[in-house]
C-alpha cells in the first residue's frame, strides 16, 4: 500500500512540475494574431505606430493564400505589443484605416466592419 501512495505522490509531483512548462509552450508558440471579423477578405493589411502613416510591410503575405478570409486569423510577425493603427485593403482596390488597435504579446485582435473608418476606392 506504501508503494503505491509512493507511486501517486511521484506522479503528481511530475505533473505539477511538468504541467505549467507545457502550456507555457503551447501559448508560447502561437503569437500575434488579426482575426477578420469584416464581411469581406482582406488583400492587404499594414500596421502603422498609432497617429502616424509609418505603414510597416503587408502582413497578409504570411498567409499561405496571401489573403485573410472572414472568420480567418492571421500570424502578425515582427510587430512588438503597443497601440497600432491599420490599413486594410480588399480585392475591390478599397483602402479603410483602423485606429487605435491594442495589440498584446501571445493575443487575438479582432477588426470588424464597424471598425473601419476613412474607406476609399
């Protein structure tokens, strides 16, 4: 009976030791994420230091199809946490800017319709 008490103990042990290094990993790995909650695929995607036009390179170019679809996330790569604006471009040659976007460490943003301001074609 002492062997196997022995047995449980060791085992929750490594779980607990183990356990928080994994999902440390998991979360890790998985970056800066736009999620597309607009009607409409994305065809261009730039981030810009909020209140400047400083436009940084097209983010949808890390997406295998080179587009976001609707309900689609994509990878956000070389951008550090901090306070953003976008501008969005669609098939349609359509440029919207979005303002003031929080954008975290490991984190989902979400743009959506409403979000888009100053649209022109």
């Amino acid at each position: 009976m002492l062997r196997v008490r022995t047995i449980v103990a060791v085992s929750l042990i490594a779980l607990t030791v183990s356990l928080p290094s994994q999902l440390a990993a998991q979360s890790k790995g998985k970056g800066i994420r736009l999620w597309n909650l607009t009607t409409a695929t994305i065809s261009g995607f730039q981030l810009s230091p909020a209140g400047k036009t400083d436009w940084g390179p097209n983010q949808t170019l890390n997406d295998k199809d080179k587009e976001v679809d609707h309900d689609e996330r994509l990878r956000i790569t070389g951008v550090e946490p901090g306070r953003y604006d976008a501008k969005v471009s669609y098939r349609d040659s359509r440029q919207c800017v979005v303002r003031d976007i929080e954008i975290r460490a490991d984190a989902v943003f979400s743009i959506a319709d409403k979000d888009l301001k100053d649209c022109n074609k």
